[in-house]
C-alpha cells in the first residue's frame, strides 16, 4: 500500500511500465516490484486511479477498486501504519 499511495515512485514505474486499454474505459499499468505483480488501473476519462492488482510470489491476488475519490485532502502521515504483531 506504501507504494501504491507513493505519488512519485508510481510515476516512475508508470514512465517504464506497459500500458493497456481495458474495454475502453480503463487504462492499465502492469509493472513487477520485489516479485510482486502490479497492475494499476486508471479511469480513461479523467486518468484517476480507479484500483490496483497485486499477485504475489505464491500467485495469490489482491483486487482493491477505489468507489468513492475524494481529492486533494490532508491525512496525517500515520494513518496507514499497522501496529506490529507481537
């Protein structure tokens, strides 16, 4: 999620990245980090981040799709911190 939410490391993948249109409505970038596959999708009409794909290593895949965009609004930096499992 770090990465994901990191404006500067996407759009260095998105730079080198493949690029593919999906049922003309969405736009697709597919990148690996740490052998982990990252797909990245973006509306066609406005280019906002509509969800991302993950599959990991063991080929297990994580779907998140974003529903609701608010814009433009300060989080404290802390917000998507786990706490660490003892």
């Amino acid at each position: 999620l770090n990465l994901i939410l990191d404006k500067r490391y996407l759009l260095d993948k998105i730079r080198t990245a493949k690029k593919q249109n999906v049922d003309n409505e969405l736009i697709n970038y597919s990148f690996f980090e740490n052998d982990n596959e990252i797909n990245l999708f973006f509306n066609t009409i406005n280019h906002k981040l509509v969800g991302w794909q993950t599959t990991d290593i063991y080929q297990n895949i994580n779907i998140t799709f974003i529903s609701s965009i608010i814009e433009n609004i300060v989080i404290e930096k802390n917000l998507f911190k786990l706490p660490i499992q003892k």
